[in-house]
C-alpha cells in the first residue's frame, strides 16, 4: 500500500525499474516512500483482525450474504470468462489479485524482452565495407520525434522556432518522406537492411559503422524495453556505449527533457577517437507536447497543445544548437544531420482543443524535416528532390563516406539529382502506399 500511494499501479515502467535496479537505486527507490503512508496499513491489520474474529454464522441468512459477496468479486472473472472463453483468479476484482497479475503479467515480459535483446544483439552481420576516405572525424545523427516539416520556420512557418536551423549553413531536404508513420517502423525500415521482406537487425548502421572503424554511441531519451522499443533497442546496444533515459517504455506522461542527455553526449563528443560516429534519439514533439515543454509555449496557434507543439520543435532546435556547439567545441571536423520519425496529423482541428496525434492517412504523418550541417559548410542547399526513408542506409553511407556491396549507392542523394523509387511509405497495416497517392492535411495552421 506504501508503495502503490507512492508510485502508483505496478505496470510495466515500474517492474524495469525495480528488475534494474541497483542497490543505491533500492534505497533511493525506498527513500522516496513518505514515512506517513505506513500508516496507511493499520485499517488493513485491523480489519484483517476484525475478520479473524468474526463469527458469521451468527448472521441472519449468512448463506446469502455470502454468496452475494462471493458474486460481487468475482462478477470481473466471470464476464472475461464469457468474452475471452478463460477463467483466472487474478480476474477477480479484488485490488490484490489484480495488482498482483499485473506484476507478474509485466515481470515476464521483462523477462522476454531482455531476452530477445540479448538473443539479437549476438547475431553476427553480414556487412563487408570497403575503405574509403571520410570527410570528417565526427559524425552526429539526431533523430526526432513526431515532427511534421511544415511546423518549422525553416521549411516556411510562421513561428520563429529554428533559429539555429534557419541561420546556419548546410542542405535543407525539402521533401524528406519518412519510411512509415510510426517510430518502430519507421526507424527499422531505415536504420536496417531490408532483403526480401524482412528486417535484418543484425545489419543496421551501428554494426556497419563499426565495422568502417566508427567508435559508436547512442544516446536516447526513449524507452530501453517495450513492445513498441526493443526492436529499435536491438539497434542500439550494438554501440559501444549507450545511454537510455528511460529503463522501460517512453513513458507519455513523464517529464524527461532531451537536454538531459547533453552531458552525457558531451562525453561521447569529447572522446579521443580517429572516428566517431554519435546518435541522439529525441522524445521530442511525442503527443502530448504540453508534456515535453512542461505546459509551456511563447508562440499561441489554435490550442494550448498546438502550442506546445510549436514550442518543443524550438526546444529540439536549441539541443541542435547545443549539440552543433558541442562539436565545435571538440576542435574536430565534423557534420550533424537531423531528421525525424514520422510526422502528425491534425484532430479536432476546427475547434479550441484541436491536436495532432498519430495517423498514417495523410501526406503530413510522413513530411518531416532532415539537415545537414557541418563544420565546413559555407553555403545553404536546398535539395527538393523526393527522398525516402526506405533508402535512409543509401543516404547515410554516402554521408559518411562508407560503402558496402549490399547497400545501393546508384543515385547520389546528397545531390538534387532524381533518385528512382522514392515514393512509397509504410501504413500502420504494414502495407505499402504511394506517397503522392495520400490526400492532404487540409487543417490550417
């Protein structure tokens, strides 16, 4: 009882937390727990005390009372016998048995998906670069979160919310389509080899880059395990170092700024390596913004939680701002490029509380941004040529300056060159779709 006033049901987050922990994470975990919530026990001895005490067969038709008690928990069991066709005790109503089938429930897949993390991270890739000069030391990728291109002044919005991407040199694409309008999915479509159908977690861009001599980090500030997280997860423990904010899923309703991983990334930065390459996933624009700017907006459009959408993008853009100062800080060659997930589609668009939430329906949930920039860039590039994430390994290599047989290097992305097949994306179905076949987001800003 102590611990659930404190911390609340014992969902997945929870069980992470305590399956991880340390034993000064332990004593924290307990430090935390307000000596006054053991108070809250006594009703339960008493009561407990009361009932050992009772005689019942002492009632008026004790029988029926009984049986009327003996309904009313387990009325909860009953019903999901008849809807899922199974009966189990911990269906039953009562706090403990349910809180109890929680915790189990989530404590075995913990267990699976440790699991099925170490099982992926052992399987050996298939990758044979060839050496090739590269042009810097360091190499930055920040990958964002939820971020639709038109909601930045850089790609024309109203706001000033890019000031570093709009004031710096280097390629802004103007029509980035991500590989699909959900971050697992997308993420793995682009960070990974694809062959006949299927994801190759084994060969990603951390297993390559190493493999082209990179030191490799990952920093994230999403979740380390879930079902919507360990895919990506698999990705990223291949580094040789990586930091996870969060232990368990993303947590929506959790305040973790994506500054908080600047120490850490200045770290990383800083290490004397020939050859680095630093990856940075965002929570950044994840509904609900209010969230990551902790309620707070300088720029008003339609509703607060456009609002603090409009101010997380700025927030992203001052960590690039950050991070770019980081770099040159190092006294290193180097380029940072960022791009998003997947972008948002608008809900309740025409009214005071109008959003924008997942959808894989409209043009907006895969338009999102990507920029280069670097420590010799000297001019702005606009490249408007339809670029897909479907191909993000065919861009990436060519940034980089690593090339390996299985990756296709035929059209020069970094150009404004037109590149073939840069048209389809990936629906929540997992079936595949043209991207100019989608109708627009027709809301206004």
């Amino acid at each position: 009882m102590p611990m659930a006033l404190t911390y609340g049901e014992p969902d997945f987050n929870a069980v992470v937390n305590i399956y991880q922990a340390s034993v000064q994470e332990s004593g924290e975990f307990l430090k935390a727990i307000p000596w006054f919530y053991s108070l809250s026990i006594l009703p339960g001895i008493l009561l407990t005390i009361t009932a050992l005490s009772f005689k019942i067969e002492k009632l008026k038709y004790s029988r029926c009372y009984v049986l009327i008690i003996i309904v009313y928990f387990c009325a909860p069991g009953i019903k999901s016998y008849f809807k899922y066709g199974n009966l189990s005790e911990f269906n039953i109503g009562l706090p403990i048995f349910r809180a109890s089938n929680e915790a189990v429930e989530n404590y075995r897949q913990v267990l699976a998906d440790q699991t099925l993390l170490r099982q992926q991270v052992a399987v050996v890739d298939s990758w044979d670069p060839k050496p090739r000069a590269t042009a810097y030391q360091l190499y930055i990728l920040v990958i964002g979160e939820s971020v639709r291109s038109d909601y930045l002044q850089a790609y024309g919005f109203k706001a000033d919310n890019t000031a570093f991407m709009s004031s710096s040199f280097g390629v802004i694409f103007s029509n980035y389509i991500s590989a699909a309008s959900s971050t697992m999915t997308s993420l793995l479509n682009s960070l990974t080899l694809g062959r006949n159908g299927q994801h190759e977690t084994n060969n990603n861009i951390i297993t390559l880059a190493k493999k082209s001599g990179f030191a490799t980090y990952w920093y994230s500030n999403q979740g380390l395990l879930g079902s919507g997280e360990t895919p990506v997860s698999i990705i990223a423990m291949n580094a040789d170092k990586n930091i996870f904010l969060k232990k368990g899923d993303y947590q929506e309703d959790s305040y973790i700024p994506d500054s908080n991983m600047l120490a850490g990334i200045r770290d990383g930065i800083n290490e004397k390596r020939p050859l680095k390459l630093v990856i940075i996933h965002l929570i950044g624009s994840h509904p609900r913004a209010c969230t990551r700017t902790n309620n707070k907006y300088s720029f008003f459009s339609q509703s607060k939680e456009i609002s603090c959408y409009i101010e997380s993008i700025n927030q992203t853009d001052k960590l690039l701002s950050d991070i770019a100062g980081m770099a040159k800080a190092s006294g290193e060659r180097w380029s940072m490029m960022y791009f998003a997930d997947h972008g948002l589609s608008f809900e309740n668009s025409d009214t005071s509380y109008a959003r924008l939430h997942h959808d894989d329906r409209f043009k907006q949930n895969y338009t999102v941004p990507m920029f280069i920039t670097s420590s010799d860039s000297r001019e702005n590039k606009v490249i408007d040529q339809p670029r897909s994430g479907l191909h993000f390994l065919s861009l990436f290599t060519q940034w980089t300056g690593i090339k390996d047989r299985l990756i296709d290097d035929t059209c020069d992305m970094l150009s404004n060159a037109r590149c073939e097949n840069q048209d389809t994306v990936i629906k929540f179905n997992l079936e595949r779709a043209a991207f100019s076949s989608l109708p627009e987001d027709v809301a206004a800003h």
